[in-house]
C-alpha cells in the first residue's frame, strides 16, 4: 500500500515539476527529480532503480537548472546586445516574474529591449538583442522540459 502512495507522489511531484518548466518561480526540472530519491522508500523490489541513470539525471537537472538562468543572458550577447541589454534581459525576467505568464515571457525580450534603447543603442540593434533574450528563454524551456520528460519517463521504467 505505501509503495502505491510513493508512486502516486511521485507522478504527482513530476506533473509539478512540468508546470515549473513554463514559471521560473518553480525550478521543474530539481521539483521533478525529487520524485527519483522517493524511490528509494519503497519496499525491496518494487523499483528497479539503475544507479547509473539516477547519477545522469542529476547531473542533467543541475546543468539545465544552471543554464537556464544563463541563456537568457547569452541569447542577448550572441545576438549582438551589449552589456545594457544583458543586464535589461535579466532585470526583465525578475519584473516580470510578478506578472505571470506573460511578464515571465515578455519580460526577458522588453527588458533587453529597453536597456539596449537606453544604451544608446538603435532600434534595429535593441529588437535583435530582445530577440535573443527570448530565443534563449525558449531555449531553456525547451532543455527543462526534456530533462523533466526524462525523469518522468526513468520513474515510470523503475516502478513498471
């Protein structure tokens, strides 16, 4: 019986680590992995848990979770912004984490945009460093959303 509690938390705390993949506020990808420890607490052979894929995934959440404050950032610089549109891209992903969804969205491209503008920079030059910052937000959404299918997809092999 408590196996099947552990099991439906887990999927549970893997939905939420989903959701957390579109709302920077929730981290999904380290919200999803929780659920592979809890495996660990059910009774002898109820999981197949392989060591090794356990080591994968953690180290897979930890470089997404890292890199997906980072590309933002980066999507800003390769696309040509300069330090004022890095710092407007960041400014903007934490403003707008206080109007979700859109603001968590959008606020990475105004942001940008605006500190590309009050650089000094011209229009042409600030759109493709908005452009950037979220093209690497997408990028980021993307990479936490299949580390969390990974997770999801381990967790399921080691419970059936």
């Amino acid at each position: 019986m408590i196996d099947w509690i552990i099991t439906l938390l887990g999927l549970a705390i893997i939905v939420v680590g989903f959701v957390g993949c579109f709302i920077p506020v929730l981290p999904g990808p380290p919200i999803a992995w929780i659920a592979l420890p809890l495996m660990y607490l059910t009774s002898e052979g109820f999981a197949d848990i392989n060591t090794s894929w356990f080591l994968i995934l953690t180290l897979l959440t930890i470089v997404v979770t890292v890199i997906d404050y980072l590309l933002p950032m980066w999507g800003t610089k390769y696309s040509g912004g300069t330090k004022a549109g890095t710092w407007g891209s960041t400014i903007g992903l934490i403003i707008g984490l206080f109007f979700p969804p859109i603001g968590i969205i959008v606020g990475p491209f105004l942001g940008a945009l605006i500190g590309e503008l009050m650089a000094g920079q011209d229009q042409k030059t600030a759109l493709k460093s908005g452009i950037g910052a979220f093209v690497g937000f997408l990028l980021g959404t993307v990479a936490k959303m299949v580390v969390v299918f990974l997770i999801g997809y381990q967790f399921l092999i080691w419970v059936f």
